[in-house]
C-alpha cells in the first residue's frame, strides 16, 4: 500500500512516518510539506528505501488532490488546523481515504458527499481526540446502562524537566495549544447539560482534579463537548456526569486565568503597535522558544477513561489509564508516539479494508476494538483496565 502523510515534517507527522515505514505491508511512505528541511537527515535516520518526499502547497486543493490521485491508498492529514478544510475536500475529489487527528466538526457536513463518492474520512484520529474514543466506545458496549462518562487527556513534562513557571514544554503545536486556552466546553451534571463559555474554561467551580497513579494529583481543564459523543453513541438519556477535560500538573488555570481576563490571548491587534500584532501571536513567538524540551528530558502523556453504570443489574465501573513516555533513542515524544501511530493504524486498516463504510466516521463507533489496541499493543502503547465488580 501507498501512504501519504500531509504536512510529514512536523513532530507528530514524522512519528507517523517512522511507524509507516516499519510496517511490512507499507511499500511506500509520501511525506508532503511545504517545508522540507531536514528531510535527508530524517530520511537517512529511518534507513528505509520505501520513502519519498513531495514539495506540497496545501493553500491549494488542486495541489493536495494531485498527490493523492497519484497512486496512494490512503492519506493522513497532519497540516495545520486552518488547512483541515483543503485536504478533506482534495481526499473527496481524489477518491481517496483520509485519516486526520483533528477534531471532526468542520467537516461532518461533507457526511453524504463522501458517502455518495465511497470515500472513508476520519477525523479525531490521533491520542485525544482519537485513542480516548475507541476506549470509550468500547467501554459502553461493556455496560447496560451509562451514568458516569469521563475523560481526561493531556501531555507535560516530567518533573525533573518542570523548570520554568507553566510546568509544561510543548509537545505538539504551540499556536493550538494557546487555542486550547479558549475553547468552549459542554458538560453533563446530574443529567443536564452545561455549557462553558470560553472565557469561563479555568475558572474554579469548573476546573477539577484527578489523582493519577504514579503521578498523583493532576489538573483537569475543561476541553471539548462531551455531550456529542454521549449523543453518538445512544447514552445521553441515562448519563448523570459526563465531562471530557486535559491533564496539566497543578497551578496551569491560576497562571492563565488572569492573563486571559486581561486580554494576553486575544486575536484583535494591539492598538499603537505596528504590524497588527495581537496578544496571541505574541505570546505564540516569544514562549515558543522558551518551552523546548532538551535531548534529555521526557515528556508524559497521561489518559484516564473513567465509566460508571450497570451491568446485569449491578453496578459495574470501568477506569482505562495509558501512560506514553517519551523515546530517546528515537527523539520522539510521548504525544508525537501517541498521534502518529493511531493515525498510521487507522490508515493502514482502511487501505487494507478492515473500515470501509463510507462517510465522515468517528473512532468511537467506527474503528475495532481489538485489532485496533493489538497494534498499538505491538508499538508499546499498552492501556490499563480495571473493572469494577
């Protein structure tokens, strides 16, 4: 099969380039950037034949669906954010699956163009979203009835490589994570549904906390709309507490919390400053440099899937944890290892078949269980379950 990883050169593209390259029924790997520095020391790094890299201006639909028509079995989109958009419709025109590991919104309205094309597109493929959703799936076909539904994810340094103020160092795209900071929630509590304003995400009567074993006491920022996924797979009648949030070590709301309310991570240009500076993209440029992890230091990524309802009659509770640390022979991160091979497998088992039914799917409902953890079980991402009685 052919693979062609979209914006290849960025951390977690190369990850999935590296777990593409090693996987026996992959006879090539396209790695498609703007930006292809580097590509010959990495590529000699991988000691593969089976590589090849393409200049891609993905500003241009008409660019990504040439790549893609040229022979490639699946894609995996890894640009940014802002270009989500091109590769879905270029994957449409092309007639070619793609796999990306952004949240879905944008493009489920292309539902039944894809449908009617018999194309598979699926977003929210990576670790969070991606990895959490085929936990959770799995987890409420395990239980009758579902009442509690929560999920926490996140990516910090370890302690020894906690020195500056935020406790934290950057894993995957810094302008996304400051995005993060301002991102609207949906809860549910004793069974309603509670909306978070975006400017409302760190205060306190929001921000829980999460003991997590071998770490101990976690912060959980509100992160995402879990009522979409207690609605998509048929729970939300009988859900009492259903939340999905991100894991930072203790104090990350307090430093932001402030800064936000006066105004650090706005988008509007500063009055008075020349070039239509905003707050954001200043912080983007000055922190960016300063929150580099060294050769040396590990990042760890830490999932919690927390379910609770009944099964038989009884209650029964299900906790799923997964630690990803980073590798320093390889460089890679736990966050890099985390995206990239979920989206490498998944694209791997629609070239081969094994997901076929067109449309915009979802991990929760569309990616299988047990073939999906056993190949990430081959890579060393290894998640714990506990079930309750």
């Amino acid at each position: 099969m052919r693979i062609a990883v979209l914006g290849g050169m960025g951390l977690q593209g190369k990850a999935a380039i590296r777990d593409l390259a090693t996987s026996a029924e992959v006879a090539q790997v396209i790695c498609a950037d703007a930006d292809l520095a580097g590509w010959e020391a990495f590529a000699q790094s991988l000691k593969s034949d089976k590589l090849t890299a393409v200049p891609l201006d993905a500003a241009s639909v008409p660019a990504i669906r040439g790549i893609l028509a040229d022979g490639v079995d699946a894609a995996i989109d890894l640009l940014p954010l802002p270009l989500m958009m091109n590769a879905f419709e270029a994957a449409l025109a092309a007639r070619v699956p793609l796999v990306s590991t952004n949240y879905g919104h944008p493009v489920r309205p292309l539902h039944g163009r894809a449908r009617e094309a018999g194309v598979v597109l699926m977003p929210e493929c990576g670790l969070d979203p991606g990895i959490d959703l085929v936990l959770c799936g799995h987890a409420a076909g395990r239980l009758d009835e579902v009442h509690v539904f929560n999920s926490y994810c996140g990516g910090f340094p370890e302690p020894s490589a906690c020195d500056n103020p935020l406790n934290y160092k950057i894993s995957w795209n810094w302008d996304m994570v400051l995005r993060s900071q301002k991102r609207a929630s949906v809860f549910i509590r004793d069974g309603r549904r509670i909306d978070v304003p975006a400017d409302m995400q760190h205060d306190p009567e929001f921000v829980g906390s999460l003991d997590f074993p071998g770490l101990g006491r976690l912060e959980a920022v509100p992160n995402g709309d879990a009522s979409f996924y207690t609605d998509l797979l048929g729970l939300t009648a009988t859900v009492r507490e259903a939340g999905r949030y991100a894991l930072r070590w203790p104090g990350w709301c307090d430093f932001w919390r402030p800064l936000k309310a006066l105004g650090f991570l706005s988008d509007d240009p500063v009055p008075g400053l020349g070039g239509g500076v905003s707050p954001h993209r200043f912080l983007t440029a000055l922190l960016e440099p300063r929150l580099q992890y060294r050769d040396d230091e590990r990042d760890i990524v830490a999932m919690a899937n927390i379910f609770s309802g009944v099964k038989d009659g009884r209650p029964k509770s299900i906790a799923m944890n997964l630690v990803i640390e980073r590798d320093l022979e390889t460089g890679l991160l736990g966050m890099n290892i985390g995206v990239g091979c979920p989206a490498s497998i998944t694209a791997q088992m629609i070239a081969r078949g094994e997901i076929a039914r067109p449309g915009v799917l979802n991990p929760a409902v569309d990616i299988p269980y047990d073939p999906f953890m056993a190949e990430l079980a081959q890579r060393g991402v290894r998640v714990d379950v506990q079930e309750t009685p």
